[in-house]
C-alpha cells in the first residue's frame, strides 16, 4: 500500500506516523509541496500534513493552489484522505468549509472533548468517546463542510471533521515527535518558564502520544488498506 504524504513544511513531516506506517509496511511517498509538483498517483491513501504559512497565503505561497488542487480530486475520486492542521484547512476549503483566525491561539497540550458521532467513527472510535489530549500549534481554525460530521472540539474552536466516508481533517498534531515539538515550542511566542514547562510536558507525555498516534494512524490505515481491497 502507498500513500502519497503532502508536506507543506520541511520540519512538519510525518513523525510518528511514518514510524506506524513502516510497521506495517506501507509506503509514504514524501511531496514536499513547495519543491516540485505533484507526483503521479494513484495512490491508496493521502496524508497532508501542516505548516506555519496559512491557507490564504497563495501569493505568497503559490505551491498551496497546488496542494489544494490535489485535496480536492482526492476527494472526488474518494481517496482515503486525513489532513493534519494546515492540512485539515485544506482539506476543509476545498469541501466547502470555513477557514480563517481562530478565536484566539492554541498552544501547547490541550483536552479535546470528542463529539457522540466520534464512538462510532472509525479513527475515533477507538478512543471510546473520552476526551484526549493533543498538541495544538495554530492561529487558524476550519469549520465541518457542509454535510460534514463534526468529531471534536476545544472551548476554542473545531478539532475533526470527516467528510464522507473516507476523509478527516483534525486540527491537532498527533503525528508530531518530541524533537519536532520541541523545534515548534522554541518558534513559538512564549514566555521563558512557559516554554520550559510545555518541554518537560511535552517529554512526559512522550510515550501517551506515540501510543495516540499509533492507534490513531493505525486506524486510517486500516481504512485505505479496506478500501484498496
């Protein structure tokens, strides 16, 4: 099985996800969207991952009008598709949903509470309907495409959408390792103990999110590897 693994951002690759998808060999083919064009396809599944620079940003970014050429004909051809915060956005506009500033900026680990749709969806079920907690890194926010399925949220905004059966956009950073948190949290704007304190947190729960993301990656995979056969 092969996934095509869009990356918008050379230090926001797939972490720990690509160490779940090598543990049962499955190929992520790395596009490093702002490098080359799109790699021919088909693929099984795609992953979409996040960046600092902000949906809206084509002009500055002109390589995102091809990320979002790409997310919109995996959802036409029903690709199993999962877009990880700026890729969640993306996958967000091109379904007809909202993006823009969120209410206020989320950083750091945070409690997602997951909506009752979540039990019974594939990525979430797992999980059993309990609130977890995620890193968070954006100043933007999506909202679920209409006739999309909202599955999670913070007191600030949307945390997970699916639309149809085999697309999710989450806000959150589940795929992310320690050292790429770290390299975040040393970028973000924070005050000096705040910042060694979302290190040492982010350290404890080292061992809490390879766990989330391996059942959660896992779970997608299940999904792509369902559909193929």
């Amino acid at each position: 099985m092969k996934l095509l693994t869009i990356v918008n951002q050379k230090d926001a690759g797939p972490g720990l996800f690509a160490d779940e998808a090598a543990a049962r060999g499955v190929a992520l083919e790395q596009w490093v969207a702002s490098e080359a064009p799109p790699p021919p396809g088909p693929w099984d599944g795609m992953l979409v991952l996040g960046g600092a620079m902000q949906v809206d940003q084509t002009d500055e970014h002109p390589w995102l009008r091809d990320v979002l050429r790409v997310c919109e004909r995996a959802l036409e051809d029903g690709t199993p598709t999962l877009g990880v915060c700026l890729g969640g956005q993306q996958l967000a506009l091109v379904a007809g949903g909202e993006v823009g500033p969120a209410p206020e900026r989320e950083q750091g680990w945070k409690e997602i509470v997951l909506r009752p749709d979540a039990r019974t969806d594939p990525l979430f079920e797992p999980f059993g309907g309990e609130p977890v907690v995620t890193f968070q890194g954006h100043s933007y926010a999506f909202t679920t495409p209409p006739g999309g399925v909202t599955l999670a949220h913070t007191d600030v905004c949307e945390q997970a959408f699916r639309v149809g059966d085999a697309a999710w956009g989450i806000q959150f950073h589940p795929e992310a390792t320690v050292p790429i948190l770290e390299a975040w949290i040393a970028e973000m704007k924070l005050e000096a103990p705040t910042r060694s304190e979302l290190i040492a947190e982010t350290r404890r729960r080292a061992e809490y999110a390879r766990t989330f993301a391996g059942t959660f990656f896992g779970a997608f995979l299940d999904v792509a590897e369902a559909r193929r056969a």
